[in-house]
C-alpha cells in the first residue's frame, strides 16, 4: 500500500540550527500519530515541511506521493497550526464562510459550526475578540473546512479547558473512525497515550522513538524493588544482581532500579538476604519521558 506520508532523510537547517536532523517515517492512511517532544525538538519544522510551507534543506517529503505545495494535495489536507492568525477584522461567521469558499467540496457551514461548538451570539463576534481557547476551536473548524482526508494539529488543545478538549478529542477519534489520517504535536506523553496509536518521539531535531505508546512505555518506564534490610547489607550485592541498574539509600529503605522486577526479585529470594517488607513501584510515565529525554542529553 502507498503511504499517504513519507519522509525520507528529511534536515531543516536555519542559518547554522540543525532544527530537523535526518528524519524519515511514512504514515499510511487512517493511521493518527502522536509527534511528541520537548520544546525546540522539531516538531513544528517538521509539519511545516509536510504542510509545503517550508522546504527541507535536504531529503524528500511525499503527501500522496507529490509534493506537498500542490493545490491537489492542499485541497486533500487540513492544518491548524500552532499560531493561528485568522483575520481579525471578521466575525466568525464570515471567516467560516470565506475558508468554504476555498474548496471545491467543502463541508457545510452547520458542520463547520458543530465543530466549533460556538453559540449563535459566539459566530456573531470578531475573530479578534475570542478568547485563546476560542480561537483554537475556531481554527479547527477552520482546518476541517475542505473536508480533508489528512489532518494536522500542531499542539491542538493548548489553551482549551478541559470540556473543549474532550469535545476536541471525540471529535478527532470520531474523524479517525471515519478513515481520516491524523497527525497532532504534543508536549505530553499522557496526551500521545491516550489518543495516538503510535507515537514519534522526537529530540534535538532526531526521532529517538517511534512506536505504539505501550512499546514507548515498556523502554521508558524504571521500575523499582524495594526493601528495608533488616541488618546491614553489602550495597555492592545488590548492584550486582543482574538487570539491577542502580540502587541507592533513603530514609532506611533500599531502591534497586530495573528493568525486570521478576529477575530482581527472584534473585533477591535465591540470595535469601535478610530483608523485608518488599515492594515494586512503576515509575510515572512523566518522569520517565523526563529521564530518557535527560539520557540523551548526557550522551
Ligand atoms: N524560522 C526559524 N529560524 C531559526 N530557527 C528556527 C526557526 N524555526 C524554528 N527554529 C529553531 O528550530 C528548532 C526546532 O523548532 P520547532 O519550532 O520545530 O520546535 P518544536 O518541537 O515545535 O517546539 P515547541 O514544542 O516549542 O513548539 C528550535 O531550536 C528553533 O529555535
Ligand atoms: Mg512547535
């Protein structure tokens, strides 16, 4: 099958920032996709550069298999984008009207205006007067006016509350339902795991991850065994259990980090050393997107 997307070796380069280093993926249709990291890892470069409005320095990026600044394949795609500008002068109404105006089949202006979720008194406002949520959910619609079989969302529900953003959510969910393929920026892992089914993780420009959140979360997430000795023990042991990475003191307690708790804890019981009151966490999933964007930073 043709991916509907495709990447290959893409960098963006701004006078001497590498903003996007070497990137390739290819997205099929009806695929939504999570592209989730950190602030300046490339996130918006590199949905511009899938947008057609802005030229890679080197490697190729495909939409339908053309290039992506052709009208046949903008008319095919959607974006709301991380700085919305639409025209302040406008009320709601007419921005809805005039972005109709745009597409040979766009969707009707009732469908549009269910997107927003705006109030009969909300359509009659300036664009320039809505509140920042506002203008996201206006922004929207706006990107769903052409009926497009791609959708971009660069850090959609910034600035919504928390009913906006559920509206936002079922609404995407729904258009995945109904075969669109979706593409979303995020800082929050959470928001890559409740939505995406497969997240591109993205730092310093690179993709260090790409995969379903479950797989993300099995590589990231530390977990820990735990225990109070019941005399002194030799630190050095348990360093040198194996699949134990690190271990440290507090408050009394003894923390073996691992990637394997049953390994750990069968060669705590084999060892028979004289502990107690044994326990396992699972590290958060924040945390843990924390210490593997920190790991690279120390590589
Ligand atoms: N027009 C530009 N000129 C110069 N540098 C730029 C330009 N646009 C982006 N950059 C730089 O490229 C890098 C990647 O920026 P980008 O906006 O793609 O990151 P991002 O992942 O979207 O971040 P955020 O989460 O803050 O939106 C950053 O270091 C940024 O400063
Ligand atoms: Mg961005």
């Amino acid at each position: 099958m043709e991916p509907i997307i495709e990447l290959n070796e893409v960098s963006k380069v701004f006078k001497n920032k590498m903003a996007v280093d070497q990137v390739s993926f290819s997205i099929q249709k009806g695929e939504i996709v999570a592209i989730l990291g950190p602030n300046g890892a490339g996130k918006t470069t590199t949905m511009m550069m899938m947008l057609g409005l802005l030229e890679p320095t080197k490697g190729s990026v495909r939409v339908f298999g053309k290039d992506p600044k052709e009208k046949s394949v903008r008319e095919k795609i959607g974006a709301l984008l991380q700085e919305v500008s639409v025209i302040d002068a406008l009320k709601v109404r007419e921005v809805i009207h005039l972005f109709r105006s745009y597409y040979p089949q766009p969707l009707s202006f009732e469908e549009l205006v269910a997107f927003t979720g705006f109030t009969k008194d909300e359509l009659q406002k300036r664009a320039n007067k809505l509140s920042g949520g506002q203008k996201r959910r206006l922004g929207f619609a706006l990107a769903m006016a052409g009926s497009p079989d791609v959708l971009f969302f660069d850090e959609p529900t910034v600035g919504m509350d928390v009913t906006s953003r559920k509206l936002f959510w079922n609404t995407v969910t729904e258009l995945k339902d109904r075969g669109k393929t979706i593409l979303f920026t995020t800082h929050y892992l959470q928001e890559a795991d409740d939505i995406g089914e497969r997240v591109i993780l993205f730092h310093e420009g690179k993709i260090i991850s790409d995969g379903t959140p479950k797989s993300i979360k099995a590589r990231l997430l530390t977990q820990v065994v735990s225990f109070t000795p019941i005399h002194t023990l030799n630190m050095q042991e348990i360093r040198n259990i194996p699949h134990v990475t690190d271990v440290y003191e507090k408050d009394g307690r003894l923390y073996a980090l691992t990637d394997n708790t049953d390994m750990v804890l069968a060669a705590l019981f084999k060892r028979n050393l004289p502990i107690q009151n044994i326990e396992i966490e699972r590290g958060r999933l924040e945390d843990a997107f924390e210490q593997l964007v920190e790991k690279r930073e120390a590589m």
